[in-house]
C-alpha cells in the first residue's frame, strides 16, 4: 500500500487546502519535525507528536496531542471524545479567516505545546483497556472459526479498535458495512490502522 504524504493529504482536502497550507507553514516555520501518523500530518519535537494538522466535512484544524497542559485562557480547545481522550485536545477552524484572525495566538499555543514537550510534560495512554466486544462481531465469530482465531490472534489494541469501530456506528446498517469490512482484515491479520501507515 502506498504511503500517503503531506502534500497528497492536502491536495484531497478540496476547500480545506488553503487553510491546511496556511497551518502547514506554520507548523514548519516552528521547527518541528513533518511526517504522516494514521493517515494525516503530525508535527513532532524529538520525535514526540505534538501537533497534528486534519480536515473533515465541517471543519479543520489543529490536534494538540498532550493539549491538556496547554493554559488555553481563550478557551480555543475542546475535547472531542471525553470517554475516549485524555491528553489530546482539538482546536476547529471552519475557515481560512479564521486562521489568519488567530494567527498569533495559534503560534502562542504551538510554541506552548512544543515547551511542554521538551519539559516531558505526558500523559501515557492507558494499555490494555478493557472492551466490550460488540455482538455482530462475536455472533460472525461463533459462525466462523477462523475468524475467532485470527481475531484472538491479533493484539489487544488492534481487538479494541475494530470493536470500537463496529460497536461506535449508531445504524445497524452501518454495524452490518463496518463488520464486512473488518472481517476480511482481521483475516489477514490486519489492524484497523494498518491501512493509514
């Protein structure tokens, strides 16, 4: 499979490229390290992420990935995911204006987030978290021995994350779609993520 780069994440973006190359400079301008980390562009310091760069329908913007040190007295930062997130906070853009409006203080909180982690300011993400496997998945399981061996044959992280996928879709048609496409995967031995490095 071929490795996505910046350039190509960007040039997909349609109407998020202009903000997406105004926030890559900036990123680059700050000294940080550039490279692509589950699908999308990460900034890093030592090797360490610190800030990553995405676009979905309704927005993009800038994920702080130890965000939760940062001070964010203008209250910028949200937590998308609080079951889910610890650490990492999300700052949304829905336009290039807005960027260019905040231009100043986005530098102030990157800045802020690369001296936190110079500091070795961290929360580690939790291992081995228990999950609850959904049942479309155990039900294809039981019908389906191989399955069940290259499923149990997989990591721990990699069973959590395609039952999160399988059990977090609301529709039963969805469940049924993600399931088909995670079964072939988890046959081959494939991590849900596996596709994005």
């Amino acid at each position: 499979m071929k490795k996505i780069t910046v350039d190509a994440y960007i040039l997909n973006s349609g109407a998020w490229q202009p903000v997406l190359n105004m926030l890559r400079e900036l990123m680059l301008a700050l000294d940080m390290e550039e490279t692509v980390k589950w699908g999308t562009p990460v900034y890093c310091i030592n090797g360490k992420n610190v800030v990553g760069i995405g676009f979905f329908k309704a927005y993009t913007g800038l994920w702080f990935y130890q965000g939760v040190f940062l001070e964010d007295k203008q209250g910028k930062l949200i937590n998308a995911s609080e079951e889910e997130t610890r650490a990492l906070r999300q700052w949304r853009f829905q336009s290039a204006d807005e960027v260019e409006a905040d231009l100043d203080l986005i530098i102030s909180y990157v800045k802020e987030a690369i001296e936190n982690a110079r500091k070795g300011k961290e929360i580690k993400p939790i291992r081995n978290k228990p999950f609850q496997v959904p049942a479309e998945l155990s039900d294809a399981m039981a019908k389906d021995p191989a399955l069940h061996k290259s499923y149990h044959l997989l990591s721990h992280s990699k069973r959590r994350d395609y039952a999160r996928y399988i059990d977090q879709a609301k529709r039963t048609e969805t469940r049924e779609k993600r399931l088909a496409k995670s079964i072939p995967l988890i046959k081959e031995g494939k991590g849900l993520m596996d596709q994005y490095k």
